[in-house]
C-alpha cells in the first residue's frame, strides 16, 4: 500500500496546487487510482457538464446525447450519455470500455474514460474542435472551409484509421456505422473517427428501441443490410460512400441532383464510365483541386462501394492506393445497391440486378478477413466460430438519418 501511495504521490507532482504528502488520505489517493484506471466520478462530469445542460449538448445519435464539457485540470470532453435501452451488465460494461480506452490512434478518437452511476453509463471522450464532418461539408456556408487539400488529408487519415482498427489494433475491430457524423475534426483539420466498438458495447441491439444502432441509411453495404453479413468489407463500403460525398459534397442518402442516377453511388458510377467522373466533384473545389488526385479518388470511392465484397480493396490497399501513385488500378464494377444482389464480375453482363434475393452465399472467401476475432460484431457472428462466418447473420434494423 505504501509502494502505491509513494508511487500515486509522484504521479501528482506535476498538477498544480497539488496537496502536500501529509494532505493526501485515503479517500483522495483512491480518487487518483480511479482516474489511472480510467473510471470517473459522476460528479465529475455533472460538474464538467453543468449538469448535462441543454447548451452543453452537442447532438445527439442512436446511442444517447453527447454533452461538450470542461475538467477542473481544464481538458475539454465530449460526454456521451448511453441510453437507457442497453441492457448490457456493469462489469460487461465496464470490460468493454477498458478495452476501447486502449484503442489508440492519430485518426482514432481517443476514450478517455467510463462512468456508471446508478442505470445510467457513460463515456468520456476527448473533446474534438472541429466537431464533426458532416456540420461542415454539407452546410452551404461552411464548406468553403473544406478545400481540396484538407478533404484529400481527410480521406487518407480515414483510410489510415480504418486501417488500423481492421488490422493493427489488438484485435481486429469493425467499425459498423463510418459516416460523416462519426468523423470528427481536430484544430488541425486532422481527421478521427468516433464511435468504435458500439456494437460491443451494445450487444442485443435486435431489442434496441433506437434503431440507428446498426447503422444508417447511405453508408450500409447491402450484403449488411439485406442479410446482416458484417465484415470489415461493410466499412471499406461506407469509406467509399464517404469518399464520394467528401469530393461531390452531396449526402448519398439524400441525393437530389435532378439526374437518372437514384444515388450519389449510381450517378458517380455512369459519370465514370463516361470518363466524365470529375462531373461529380463539388464546385467549390474548383479553385483548389488537383484533377489528377480527384480522379484517382473517385476511383478508389467506387472500387470501395462495389456490390460485390470481395471486389471491394481492403483499407490496406486503399492506403497503398492513396499513398503514392498506383501503376495500375482494377476497374470498378457497379456500386452495391441496397436492395439489390450483387453482381459478380464473371456473370454476362446483360444480367440484371434482383431486387429482395436472399441468394448470398456463404462460400465467399472475403470471409477469411471478417468476422474471425473481431471486437466489433453482431451478435450473430460473435457467436460463430473464428474464421467461419454463419450461413445467415442477422438483418440489421435500418436507421434514418
Ligand atoms: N468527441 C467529440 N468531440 C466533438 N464533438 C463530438 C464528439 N463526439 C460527438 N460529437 C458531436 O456530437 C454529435 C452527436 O454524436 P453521436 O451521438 O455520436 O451521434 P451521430 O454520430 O449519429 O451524429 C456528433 O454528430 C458530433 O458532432
Ligand atoms: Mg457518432
């Protein structure tokens, strides 16, 4: 015990106003220990927070609202009060969170910590300055502030996060719900992606009543939707949606650019085979963009969005692709339609799409580098056995956005 106060009494030495050693009790050395293991106080962030006040909210998702706050030592927080409908237990909770917490990198926001108290969870974030993407690139107003350069840094910092959820973190983590709303912003316009691991965090979402948990609307890849098949071939499929919308400034789930294209995905798509992709490009890119790079991202946005998962690059060779000039890129297949089966490349063209099929199969090899020990799942695949995805996962419930 002696050991851990000396010990615990260093760690405060560089805190201003720190209390002497004769000042420290018990009390006070355990409210240390909390914050080491990452635990805070409720009050702590009722203080942080002024109480949860309304001008503190910050929006608010399928999973709770989000409170902006400020700690005594003066580190801003994004709050995320979890609603109520988990029924997920403490220590489950608890282990969870830990495990997030340990989930770090540059394009990755960082968990800060966890609180319970009494039913409530919470989850303590650092707080991002530019909040996030979608409160700049689809407000008029503001996109400006989005010039080429920033969205091209934004799109390999993504890239990068991604990557390494999939593949470097300890275990490999599906993300499940990449969108503009979920990529935040910092000071320097350097890109993190929020909201890793809810799905570990909300197990039984089939009972969640807010069905934006498993995903929304224009970013889910249709094997996801239609059948429930979660790999991490559905992120590479909402990175590209996130591609496009980066570069034309549109919202994939409400595209209205009075075309014959029903989506953002489709009108890319025929622009491109037409060689006229850069037509999708954002006016207000004009000034700013590189047309070669523009080009060349459009291209990685529809080989991410194919119907087909296996044809779908994965981060690793997105990263390759955005990090220098490729020598040879595949060229992209029809984008995936939710509600429509994909098409495999080796079929005669002239077949068309079937709408409502449940013809995925299950030998598809994309599931080497799915579900096997992944941190983020359904409940389904979780349940599997590592390497072997289930013939039928379970249907996602859809979300608005
Ligand atoms: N760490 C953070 N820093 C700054 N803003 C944040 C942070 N986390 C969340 N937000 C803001 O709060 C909003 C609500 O977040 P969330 O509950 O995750 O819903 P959603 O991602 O579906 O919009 C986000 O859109 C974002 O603008
Ligand atoms: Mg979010």
């Amino acid at each position: 015990m002696n050991k851990l106060k000396n010990s615990l009494q260093q760690l405060m030495k560089p805190f201003k106003n720190s209390p002497s050693k004769e000042e420290l009790d018990e009390e006070e050395l355990e409210k240390i220990a909390q914050q080491e293991q990452k635990l805070f106080p409720y009050e702590t962030l009722v203080a942080a927070t002024r109480d949860f006040h309304l001008t503190h909210k910050l929006g608010e998702g399928g999973f709770g609202p989000v409170y902006k706050g400020k700690l005594i030592d003066g580190r801003e927080i994004a709050v995320k009060k979890l609603s109520h409908s988990s029924t997920q237990g403490e220590k489950e909770f608890k282990n969870e969170a830990k495990l997030l917490a340990r989930v770090q990198h540059r394009n990755v926001v960082n968990l800060l910590g966890y609180c319970v108290h009494m039913e409530e969870k919470l989850l303590v974030y650092e707080y991002v300055f530019n909040e996030s993407l979608d409160k700049l690139l689809f407000k008029t107003n503001r996109r400006e502030e989005l010039d080429w350069k920033r969205r091209y840094e934004i799109i390999a910092g993504i890239a990068r996060g991604l990557l390494y959820l999939h593949e470097d973190s300890h275990n490999c983590i599906i993300h499940r719900d990449i969108k503009a709303s979920n990529i935040l912003l910092d000071d320097k316009w350097v890109p993190k992606i929020a909201d890793f691991g809810m799905a570990r965090l909300f197990p039984e979402d089939q009972t969640h009543v807010n069905t934006r948990v498993a995903g929304t609307n224009g970013y889910m890849a249709p094997e996801y939707v239609m059948h429930g098949h979660l790999s991490v071939k559905a992120d590479v499929f909402s990175f590209g949606v996130l591609v496009l919308e980066l570069i034309s400034g549109q919202r994939n789930s409400s595209f209205d650019m009075h075309t014959d294209a029903q989506n953002l995905l489709e009108w890319a798509y025929k622009l491109y085979k037409k060689g006229r992709s850069l037509e999708i490009m954002d006016p207000t890119l004009a000034s700013s963009a590189a047309t070669e790079l523009v080009a060349m991202c459009i291209q990685i946005g529809l080989l991410c969005v194919q119907g087909d998962p296996q044809l779908r690059p994965t981060m690793h060779r997105v990263v390759l692709m955005l990090s220098k000039k490729p020598g040879h890129m595949d060229e992209p297949t029809r984008p995936g339609l939710p509600g429509t089966r994909y098409r495999r490349s080796r079929r005669p063209s002239g077949l068309s799409s079937t709408v409502g099929t449940s013809g995925y199969r299950s030998d598809q090899s994309h599931t080497s580098e799915s579900t096997s020990n992944t941190l983020t799942t359904t409940a389904t695949t979780s349940a599997t056995t590592p390497g072997v995805e289930p013939d039928r996962g379970k249907r996602p419930m859809l979300s608005e956005e």
